[in-house]
C-alpha cells in the first residue's frame, strides 16, 4: 500500500472548507498559522456550496461539491497526501474516503477525538440548534457519545462567529454555564469558525479546549509521516466501475 | 399544523428513485401494483444520479439530484403529500425532512421497523459488501441494530438484480444461511431492486421477507391519512433564510 | 404463509382495550371515527381486568385477560386479520404475538416508531410516575431509546384523562415543558386515554403530536393490505403442544 | 422502612415455582437440600399454571397465577420476608415487587448477576430455542449483555430435563460447544429444571457452573440478613388503590 | 473445582481495606457486627497505601498492596475462602480475581447489583467528584449504567465521614437532592467510610439505602455456601509462569 | 493553560514501556526510527515490573511501577512535555494523566482510535487469550466497541514476539483469516512487541495495519504542537493534598 509515496517529493495537505465562504476559509487558515508541520497546506472553499453549512440540506448540498473538489485535486499533478474536511458536521467524510487512498480527517471527529484524550467527560459548543442533531448522530457513529456530556447551541450562527467581542462574550458564557451542568473537563468548539478563539477561550475558563481545525490538521500531518492510508477493502472501496462514465 | 391538508383535494405520494436507472424505477411500480391505497403514486428517478448507489459517494451525489428533485416538486402547483425515497440506503433522508413539511419516508427505515413488528430478529440481504456499513450505520440511527442478527450481502450488485432464475437463486441461498447462522426469524430485502422477489422467496424461506418499497408507500398512505407531518422545530427545521438565494 | 388471506372475505382488525374501562374503550373508538381504512374494525375490552392499567401487576392482570380475549377470537369463525393492543404499555404484546399468525401491534410502539419518521427528539407524556420504567423498558426493547428525549408522568390517573378543561391543561403545560427542556421536537401521548386531545394539543403546541390508537390502527390496516405475518420461528412459534390440553 | 423485621421471628423465604409441575419442584428442592441457609425455605408451584413455562404466552399465564400466590402468601398470618420466583425466564418479576415490600428474586436474574463476579464472560444453555430472545431480553434489561458471550438452547424441553443420561451428554456437549466458540469461561444453567446437574457439570467442564436456583435462594437469605426491601416510591410502588377492590 | 473446600474446616472471609487507615477499616468493621454470617471475618488495611484512595493515582497505589496482601494470605496455612475487596472503586478487583480461585467481591459491585434487585432506578452518592468518573466506569463495566439515575459527589472528603452531624446533614440533603432530580428509588452509599450511615438515612430518606460493605460481606458468606469459584480460564487465569519469580 | 511552554526550550516525548524488558523497548525504539518528529523522544522500562504484561495483576504492579517513574520525571530539571505508555494494554492511563498535566497517550488507545480514521471496522490481533477482555474494556472504555469487529489473540506470548519467521507467519495467518470472518478492513496490532512487523504485515495483507507505538508517538508530537494538555478539572485534576506526604 503507498508505495508510491516518496518523502523526497513535496506533500500537499489539502483543507477543503466545504462551504463558499472564502473569508471563513481565511480566517480559519490564520487561526493554523503557528501549527508545526512537516507538510505543506493548500486551503480551498467550494465555490458553488452554501455559504454556510447549517443543517442536513446544507450539508448534502456541499457534501456534492466538496467531492467534486476533491476529484478534481485526486485528477492534479500532484494528488494530496491527506484531506481535512473543514466543516464541524463532518461533511461527506465517508464518501470522500472512498474516493481517495489519502486519509481523510474531519475536523469534527479529530477534535471529538483528542478531546478524549485530554479529558474524561467533554460538552460541544455549537452554533444552532439545528446542528446539534447532526453531531449527535456524529458522535454515536465515532463512539464517543458516552464520553460527551452533551451537545449545545450558542444560537450565533456560523457566519456571525467572526465578529465581535459581543459575540465572544454570549459564545464563552454559554461554555461556562455547560460545563458546569454537565461536571465536564473540556470544551470542544463545534464549528471552524470558531477556531480563532481557541486560545483566549483556554484562557478564560480554565479547561481545554478543542478546535477541530489546528487539530485535524496536525493529525492529517501525523498520518502522513504514518504512511496511514484509508483502506481500500469494503465500505471504503473504489467505487463501482459504472461510476466512471460520469 | 397542516391545516391545509384537504381530504377532497387529491393528494400524491411522490415515490422518488434517487439513482437514474428508469428500469428499476419500472421494476419497483410493477411490484407495487397490487398494495391498497387510499391515494395516488406518482414515480420519478433522478436523471443526473449514477446509475445505481453502491456505496456512500453514489449517495452522496444521489442526494445532491434527490433534494433538487424534492424541491421542484413542493414549488409545483400541487406538492405531494408524502415522500418515499426508494433506495434502502435511505439517501439524504435527513435532508429531505428539512425541505418539506410532508412526511418522508425511506425504503430502508420502513422494512427495518416493520420487522421489528413481526419478528423478534431480523436479517438484512443487500446487494455490495460495500452497504454493509451503510446500512449498519443506519440501523443505529434508526436504534434497530439490537434487532438485527446481521447485514449481508449477495455479491450481486443492483443492477443484475432485475435478472434470472440464477440471481434469484443465488439469493436465496444466501438468505437461508444466514437465517439459520443467526437463528433469526425474517429477512429484509436490502435492496429496492429485489421488490419483485418478496412474495416468492417469501414462499420458498417460510418467515416474513420484508420490503421496504411496499411498506415504505402503503406507511406514506398511512401518514397522510394519519394526518402526520415532520417537525419543523430543531433538527428538521426549514432551511435558514440565507438558502433562498441560491 | 398467509395463504389463506382472500381479499374478498371480509377482514377485521380487533381492536383489544385490554382493562375493563368500557367508557375508555368507547372513547378511544370516537377519536378514530375519521381513520380512513381499508379493513373494519371490532373493538373490544377485557372486563375481567383491571379498570385502568397502572404498573406491572395491573399489567400482568391485564395480559391474562387480553389473552383469552385474542384465543376466542382465534376460535371465532372470521378471526380477526389484525390487532391492535390498545394500551400504552403494549401489554402482553410478545404473548399475544406467539397465539396468532395475524399481526399485533401495541399502540405503545406504534406512536414511538412512528414519532422516529417525523421528528429527531421525541418525548412521552403518560399519567402516573409508575408507568415511566415500564415504557422506558419498552423503548430500550423497541430500540427507541436514542430517539426519546424521556418518558414524563403528568400524574394525571388514567381514568381522570377523560374529563375536563383542567385536566387538558395540565398536561398541555407538562407538554411544554418537557419539550423545551429536552429540546426535543415531537410528543408521544402516553396513554390510550389521551387519544381525544391530539388535534387540539397539535394545534397548540405547534409539533408533531404521536397517538398511539389512531397510528396502530393505521398501521394494522398497512400491515393486512401488505400481507404481513408475524413470524412463527423461533421468539414467537406456535405455543408447545402440552399447552392445548389446558 | 422494614421496622418490623423482628429477628425473633421466625423467617421464610418463599419460592414459587409459576409452573405447575410438582415433581420439578421436588427436583429443585431436592438440588438445594445442602444449602446453608439463616432462615426457613416454603416450597411452592402454581397449580392453575402451564406444566412448564416455554415462551411468552406461558409466562404470561404463569405471572397471573404467581401473582395471586403471592398475594396470598402476602394475607396469611406470616407472609414470607423474601420471594424466590424459580423459573430462569423470571416470570412476572416485576409485577411480583410491586405486590410486595419483601425482595423478590428471580432466578434468571440471580444467576446471570452472579456470574458476573466469578467470570469475565459467561454463557446461557437454556432448554428450547423459543426461550432465547426473552432471556435475552432480560440480559438486557439487567445490563448483562456484555458479559454474555450468547444465549443457547440444548433443545431439549423443560420436562424432559428430569431424566437420563442421555440428557445430560446432549446438555453438556453443546455447553462445551458453546464455551470454546465464544471463547467464554464460565456457564449459566437456562432452566431451573437442570439444578441437579450443577455439581457434575462444573467436575467436567472446568469452569464455574452457575445454577440460578441455589443462588436464588441464598441471595434472598443474604438480603434478608441485610433487612434489604424492594422500593415502594416509582416503578414498585404499591398498587393504585383501584384494585383493592377486585 | 474447589475439591479442597471442606465444611468442617473453619472457613475465613478476608476483607481487605485498600487503603491505610485503620480507623476506616474499625468503622466499616463496627458497621458489620450484627450481619448474620456462616464464615467468620478477618479485617485488614493496606498499612503502605495512601490514607484514603480518591482517584486513579490513589487506587493503582492502592492496587499494588492490596495484591501483595492478597497473595501473602493466599500462602498462609488457611488461605480465606472468599475475599471483599473494601473500597466503593473496586481498587484492584480484576487484578485480585486472577491471583486467587476463591471469590472476590468489590462492596461498589455489590452495592451497585443488589439494588438493581430491590429499585427500578438507583443513585449513587459518592465523595468528591473526582470518583465519579471512575464509578461511571465501573458502571458501564457492570452493566448497571442504564440502572443508576446518575453519580453524585456530596463533595467531602473521605476521611471527614466518620464524623459528625454536619457531614450526615449535607450526605442526606445531597441525597434527597438527587433522588427527586432523577426521580430514582433507592440510593447506594458511594464510600466504605458512609457505612455507619445507612440505617439511619434509610428511616431518614424512605428508600432502600444500599451499603457495599455489608452486601458484599453477606454475597462473600453466600458464595461460599454455593460453592462458586472464580473462573480460572481465559480472563482471570493464573499469572502465566514468569510471574512466580517476582 | 500551559503558559509554561515556550517552542525555544527543548522539548521531550518520554515513552515509558511499563514492562522491564530492556529488549523489548529496543525493539520498539528501532522501529520507530523513521518518524518524523518535531521533538526529542527518551525512551525507559520500569526496571522492578513483570517482565511482560500479561493479565491484570501484572497490570496492576506495572502501574505502580511506571507512576513511580513519570512521578521521577516530572520532578526532574526538564520534565516531558508528553508522556507514551508503551504497553497496548494502556496499563495505568488514567492514575498517569492525574499525576502530570502534560498529555499522556497510550498505544492501545492511539492505535484503535487511529483506526477508526481509515476504516469502518478494525480488527485487533493481540497476544495471549487472557488480554482479550482488557482490550475489549477498553475498547468499551474509548467507545470504539462497534467500530471493532474483535479482538483475538495468536497465542504467542509477548516475550515470543521478537523472533522469527514462524512467528511471524502465524500471526499472518490468524489476522488473515479474522479479517475475513469479521468483514474487516484494517488490523491493530495488540502488542507493542509487533511494531517491527508492521510494514511487512500491511504488504503482505493489504489493509492498513495500525501499529499503537509509533501512532501514539506521533500523537504526542502533535499534541504538543497544538498546545494540548489534561484537563486538571474533575476526573484528571491533581491528587488530593494528602499524597503529598507520601
């Protein structure tokens, strides 16, 4: 498997933001600029998608284009040697591994995950309501759902995170207040477009706190240097020859 | 809610085939000709889908062709009052909850919950080793996977299904072993394409073979008459205003 | 199986109260008078039971009763081609399941499953605190467990649902609050004698409003038309051979 | 609670066979002659019972008759300080507990919780096929269901389990099958009919045989001793005062 | 198995204290006198452990001597017959099970199984909520966790519960607290050093109050009558051979 | 939160091997050569542990053991900044994380976690019978159990694992023939003695098979890249002030 990877050849991390919003895109990359990495990252949005993700419709819609991206980057000159999917839905994550050997990391899961590694009993902080279905069912399809306290809504929605001292102030009242209901020990941030907070939030209440962006994208780093690829036996497959004539 | 629903105006379940194959989609209206309703079917495909959906980017661009399908058909003059979607992948289910307030039910859903009303555990038969996880995965969304001895598959992929003597026989040996490893008391059919085979394998296995194409339209009827439509609080909320523009 | 199903001869669906409640059974029948069905009705209640049925013994009582009532049918000349069980904790469902090969279906499980087709969080309101471990026991049983937001007692006594203003009240208000604290999307009326209150509880709590009696029976009526058995392998086989002499 | 346990007393556990057979009591009672117990042992079965419980419409009809012993061991001069109900498939347990303050304790259960402190994973050899989902069921309710590498039927029925040895070769061969298949190191006798094999069994097989029957009864010695009652707030309440009257 | 036991012999249940503090041990000891026992006890502490055991660091300390006590009086003349393990964690329990064929019962354990014998839905009330994360294991690890309402810290220490009034007044309101909240049936003491406690909260609370120390005392002298062995294949196995070394 | 690091200081991954096989860390530590690392690894045994682990009692000494040696750490001039447990068994992973606020990431948990990144059911080929059911808590413990089609184990012992050929090739063939009786799609190897085995395994098999040592290293590096720590709230927060004197 992977023979083909060669570490004198440079390598891509490839972080699709799902949605259209290119100063999202820019204001998570900003967020990843301190992140130690062995590998290069190129950071995409996907043009025709949503403008945010929020909800199942939104998701399905940029869950289309994200793989399309991802087809036209597997079809470049120089393929990625890892995906993260910016979005904290996990948007199309299945789908994108079988249409590529390279991992494939949502920022979702990777901060859902390390967060198990750091605390015992973690809550998420979300944007709307609506979303907190859609990470629930995520969570009881990684495993963690006992090890989360409970998913929750700020009711800020995704494109009003990157603003102000306001918005920072509800979003940080709301962790406190969940934390404390739930007896948790970390804080996970459920959407990319908080990730610009992560550090002043750590600060202020006193718990780790997860952002999926800067973690899923030193885990895709790590698992390059692990020559860990997405299996390519059963539900991971190639899809099916028919699907090339499309 | 729903006080629009009119008994004397004719109402529609809408059956919609989210891949492009028009001969399964006439396969599956052949099966159903028999089922009592009270109201009418109308049957579509969606022509841009692949041909089939084996595994999860099939679904996820079969979802992307559903939900553009859906939303033409709640703008036309008389929106269905009822969806069924006929893959038992249940493709963009959730998402499609969110963009009508008419029930929506999914072929897979349906057979799984109608056999966990006439037997005590249940087998599934899909088509690809490939929609074995899917449909796993569905199972504990659904909160049935207790009820299920297992998820297997035939080898045979959709589109052979509509064939001969060989297939079916195939299949049916398949069936009987995996009932008896599982001492499980009925089968699922895992696959809209196998509608044609229900009353026949049904006679040859002697437990309850489930379809999810009958049962998922005859539940439709049900809804409508029930007077049951999807929650349009929290997770299947209608879309957020920013998607009108699109 | 089933070969003895004629869609000429007249079918039934037996409708078993299974208390003796004879005013309950009377105003259960009122609120399904608008079903449209494509089979008949027969209701009947067991008037050696207890009136109401509250906990495990009434329940125990109950089943014994139901029982005999499902053999008599069986004896009958046209036996009934459905039941529903139409009390809440689905009463000696598994029982009466192995004394028939006609499809029982408790209305219990009826609302529950078919609150999981329209909403993502659903919550049980039904009358005294005893009753919420034995629905929760049948959630988990049923597989529903991760779609319910909780079981609640408004602690209203069954016999006191059929009254007045007040009563209406006070479970509208216990409704709402569960709902909001749950955040949860839809509300399964826990008990047969709720039944009568569902179009105006939908009306004014705005989501979706599960009644077990109306749903069974639909779905009783779905079952007959699809030509669905219960299974007589395994969990739910003909009773032994000692057991006729009795 | 309990204030008048008098130690002075004289004290009985009361175990209810809810089948009919006299002579399997006799046998049960036999198995238990060298218990070392505090308190007196009353032996009971159901007169009005099935001759052996195998499936859910026996159970049923056992609970009734079980309930009305119990009440009437409950109006007798000295009602019992702790109910045994000796039959694996803990016929009308919990309706047992709301009749009474006393503990009441199932078989099943106790062997099943038992085996949990002497091995990491045991098995079930129960005598019918038929009985295997409503232990499993029960596994579940009690939280066993991890620790329980399945649940097996010799296929032997329940009556025929007093006899020969060709019995006990069929029951210990397939017990030997299923401990190496599930990898499991310990196992739980299904029936109260297969008490008196205990002993011989473990000899050779090697691991703990756990026989719900003994263990049963001196749990309920133990929670006398440890003046434990069964909850009267909630789910085992006494009854609603309705059925005083019946 | 267990050919060696022989009733004549005197017979000796160890409990061991895991951790140093002969005061806790003479408190849970005083607790125990009045429990009706076959088999005499013999108390001791682990004098090299830390002073109470609050946390994951405490109990693999604690582990680490409790083993060595065990295995000391395992090479006595009259190695103990059964052993409880008298710490609410089970400091050490798998550990304790393999070095020893006799039983070894942990009082949470205990504590935790018994009531789901005698109450629908327990709580646990526990110390400081450092332990609650550790018992919520252990509950998952029992299967007990969709029996217990929840796990609470009353936020004192240990070593302060052998005191006064004020520690009874805050455990008991804490307790009421959280019953009503999870609207439970019983409450188990989540600490050795609560045992003087439970007869007077029970008067106190009106529930059953279970206590792990007796409990697991009178399961110890059960397990012996029944002649019930810790499996000595797979899990608990001996120490393979290098071990004898140490 | 963690003000103390400053990316100028140099920074060190200790990786303890909680056994004392000198051996055996070399081994490891030669097959991890490779890897790409941002920081310096220093690798130790526990000089007074077994000399493998293998069971829960060695478990349990080997805990104490390695406490004792990361307590000597963090005393020392320039403590770790991350922490490896080099036994998949993760022996004292939770006691490690009270006693250091750097993370600590144990190989059986990196390397399972790891997995559920590239496939959709993992299987696990460990040494001994004995170590299944540790493996198999955990995997409970992490949440990872439905994503696990198993864990099995060769029948090598640790020690044997060093060696050659044969070894090797049995353990070939049994991860073969359990990756295709669970349907599996990735294998984790269940003992750090295997490390060195891993690209050979993955050419010869052809799915990706996750080696816990080299994942959890480079883990570590990223965690502390991304400025992660253990929560020191609640379940993981500093032991109680009385261990101080000890």
């Amino acid at each position: 498997m992977n023979a083909q990877y060669d570490k004198d050849e440079p390598m891509t991390i490839a972080i699709i933001n799902p949605n259209s919003s290119h100063s999202m895109t820019q204001q998570m990359q900003a967020s990843c600029l301190s992140l130690a990495l062995h590998n290069e990252t190129q950071w995409y949005e996907c043009s025709n998608s949503p403008a945010s993700i929020e909800g199942h419709s939104d998701g399905a819609q940029a869950a289309y284009h994200l793989l399309a991206k991802i087809r036209q980057l597997e079809n470049s000159d120089a393929p990625p040697k890892a995906y993260v999917i910016a979005c904290f839905d996990d948007t199309g994550l299945d789908a994108a591994r079988e249409i590529t050997a390279s991992p494939v990391i949502g920022i979702g899961e990777a901060a859902m995950h390390a967060a198990s590694f750091v605390s015992q009993k973690f809550v998420v902080m979300t944007t709307l309501e609506r979303s907190v279905a859609i990470l629930e069912h995520n969570l009881t399809h990684y495993g963690l759902v006992n090890r989360c306290g409970g998913v929750y809504a700020s009711g800020l929605p995704v494109l009003s995170l990157q603003s102000n001292q306001q918005s920072y102030d509800l979003v940080k009242s709301a962790v406190s207040k969940v934390l404390q209901e739930n007896r948790a020990d970390a804080i996970v941030l459920g959407c990319g477009g908080m990730s610009h907070w992560v550090e002043r939030l750590q600060q202020d209440i006193g718990v780790p706190v997860l952002d999926g962006v800067r973690i899923a994208i030193s885990l895709a780093d790590s698992f390059i240097s692990l020559n860990l690829s997405t299996s390519k036996v059963a539900g991971y497959a190639w899809p099916e020859a028919k699907h090339q004539q499309q």
